[in-house]
C-alpha cells in the first residue's frame, strides 16, 4: 500500500475528524498504522468499527480517488505533503487531506477571504466585485466558497481583472454546487483553484458548509464579510476566523436592511469597520509576510521585549472567564473603549476570547 493509499484508508475511516487523525499521528505514520494490529489500534483509542474499515479499506472508492489525481491539474494534498498550506496547517482540525483543481501554487501566496450573503443586494454585489478587483491588484488572492451572491462575485471581481481566486466547496469537486456556478468553476481552475476537503463524488450536504467555511478562513490572513444576516454561515466564517487568530473585516450597513444586521454586529464586537481596502491593507501586513517567507511560527509573531500596551485593561482579566463589563466597571472605562483594548490584547496573543468574556493565555 502506498502512502497515498494509506492517506486516504485512514481518512475513510468514520468518525476520525482532523483533531483525531492528528493525535494519532503521533503514535504512527498512516502505512504504520494500516498495519498495526487490532490489539494495537484499540490500545491507542480506535473503536472496533473504526479498526475494521482501516484494515479492509473500500478498495473501490481509494481507487477511484487515485485515478481522479491522475488527471492532468488535479491533486490530492495530505497534512505532511510540502504542497499543503502552511497557515491551514496551523489550525485546529486542519483537514487531514485537501483535493485541488487548478493551480495548486495559488495556495502558497497570501489570501484574503471575501464573504457574504447568497441574496445580497445590488450594493453587495458591487462592493464584493469592487473589493476583489482591489485586492487582486495588490497582489492577493480573493478566496471565497463558491456560493451565489457575494462569494460569486468576489470570484468574477478577481478573475476579470486578472488576479487568481481559490474556491472552497462543501461537496467534491465533481459535484460542483451551485449549478449555476459550472461555467464560473471552470474560469477558476483556468486561474485559481478549487479545493475541497471532501471526497471527489461527495455530494453537497447541509453540514459540510460550516467545515468549509473553517477552511476558507484557515487559508487566509483576514476575512472580510460583506452583507450578512444576523444567523449566516459569512458569521461561522467570522468566528472560526477570530478563533484562527485572523483578522476580521465587516462593511457596515444601513440598520434598516436586515442583511446589514452581521456586519453590524460583528463591528459592534471589535471587527474592523471597513470603507476601503486600504483598511484592510493596514492590518494584515505582518500574517502576509509569514505567508510569503513560508515561516509561519505563531500566528502573530511578537518580539519576547515588547511593552504591551493597555497595562490597566490586562491587569483586570485574570485566568477565569471576565465579561467586558466588569472589565469596564474594574477600570472605570466606558464599556466601547475597553473592548477596542481587549482586541488590540488579544491581537497581541495575551488574551483570547473564551464563552463568557475574556481569559489571559501563557503569554499574557
């Protein structure tokens, strides 16, 4: 068996997410523990089930992923490939395998996520085709997922003004989803990639989105969500992003048109009000040159001397959880100036957001 094929036998395995596979690589390589024996693999925490399949792969279904990377531009990245993105890498249940078809080099350069609602208004639309013409014309790629609306735009914004743009699906990619989006999936393998972390026939299922949408953010060094509703997957996006220590970005809206209501609400949280793309060009400099000299350490790497700023504000947050405001109340500040404080913290590393309010990490 090769070790593609032992890739793929591990990741077929059910109930095994990234986080798993990742703690079970520590214990074993894939081909290593396609041979272990059962003894073996219940040792280290595999249900029965699970060691049945690893040991009698579907055959069929390894197989015809092995010849759909057969085709010309059409790849299979696993986690300790040199081709697989050093910033997804670094997230929490990185995708154990990433299917590409295009231009895998594209992956490798400094990304910037472009989100929104499916049913944007005509302004939407405009501003995600605006956004991305900018951001391509500075040299990064417009990442998005495929979707009607904003996502469909910020991929025409970047492909008809000559820049590179990375679609990441929820299903396989030879399900492409929406249909409509056949012909615009195709510019994009022209000059881009798709990218799915789901098998090559998956079809599009209501829970691969929110997978995808970890994804989109893992690959870029910000994300920017244009028109939202307050319940929208632009906002799983968002949160898996702040998770991923990325940047946030949010145009605002007028608060009478409810597909402003997320955007809103996300700079009402300490996203970054955005009126143009210099000010998303301001915040994302220093991720973008760990991208570019592929030396990713830390998501925001920062010099072991510097004078944190705000000393007030970090003495108040200790090792349980601290609302904003009794943070507030603790320093006699009003509660919007504390929290623009406590996300210029957590941008340091010092603190980070948890259920609840804020806790200090190691560093802080």
């Amino acid at each position: 068996m090769s070790d593609l094929d032992s890739w793929l036998a591990l990741a077929d395995v059910p109930y095994l997410g990234g986080n798993r596979i990742s703690q079970l690589l520590q214990y074993a390589s894939p081909s290593q523990l396609c041979q272990m024996p059962a003894e073996q693999l219940l040792a280290i925490g595999l249900k029965p089930a699970q060691i049945a399949r690893l040991q009698q792969p579907r055959a069929r279904r390894i197989d015809r992923c092995l010849a759909w990377a057969e085709k010309p531009d059409h790849v299979i990245l696993t986690l300790d490939s040199p081709g697989y993105p050093t910033l997804l890498k670094e997230i929490a249940s990185a995708p154990p395998l990433l299917f590409v078809r295009g231009e895998s080099h594209w992956l490798h350069e400094p990304q910037l996520a472009v989100v929104g609602s499916r049913s944007a208004s005509i302004d939407g639309r405009e501003s995600a085709y605006e956004f991305a013409a900018a951001l391509v014309a500075a040299n990064y790629v417009v990442t998005s997922g495929l979707a009607l609306g904003v996502d469909g735009q910020a991929h025409y914004g970047a492909l008809k003004n000559g820049g590179a743009t990375i679609a990441v699906m929820g299903s396989g990619l030879e399900q492409i989803y929406p249909a409509r989006h056949r012909e615009l999936a195709s510019q994009i393998v022209e000059q881009g990639a798709l990218v799915s972390e789901f098998w090559p026939d998956d079809k599009p299922r209501p829970q691969n989105f929110p997978r995808r949408n970890r994804v989109i953010s893992g690959l870029s060094v910000g994300v920017l969500v244009i028109e939202a509703a307050e319940k929208s997957g632009s906002l799983i996006t968002a949160r898996y992003a702040l998770d991923q220590g990325r940047e946030v970005f949010a145009l605002p809206g007028s608060i009478h048109y409810p597909g402003s209501r997320g955007c809103n609400a996300l700079i009402k949280s300490g996203a970054k009000l955005v009126e143009s793309p210099v000010d998303i060009f301001d915040e994302v400099g220093v991720l973008t040159e760990c991208v570019k000299n592929n030396q990713l350490n830390s998501p925001l790497p920062q010099p072991e001397n510097e004078e944190l700023p705000f000393s007030v504000v970090l003495a108040n947050v200790g090792n349980e959880a601290t609302p904003v405001d009794v943070v507030a109340e603790r320093c006699k500040l009003p509660v919007y100036e504390v929290m623009m404080q406590l996300l210029e913290l957590e941008l340091h590393g010092v603190i980070k957001t948890v259920p609840g309010g804020y806790i200090r990490t190691r560093r802080g």
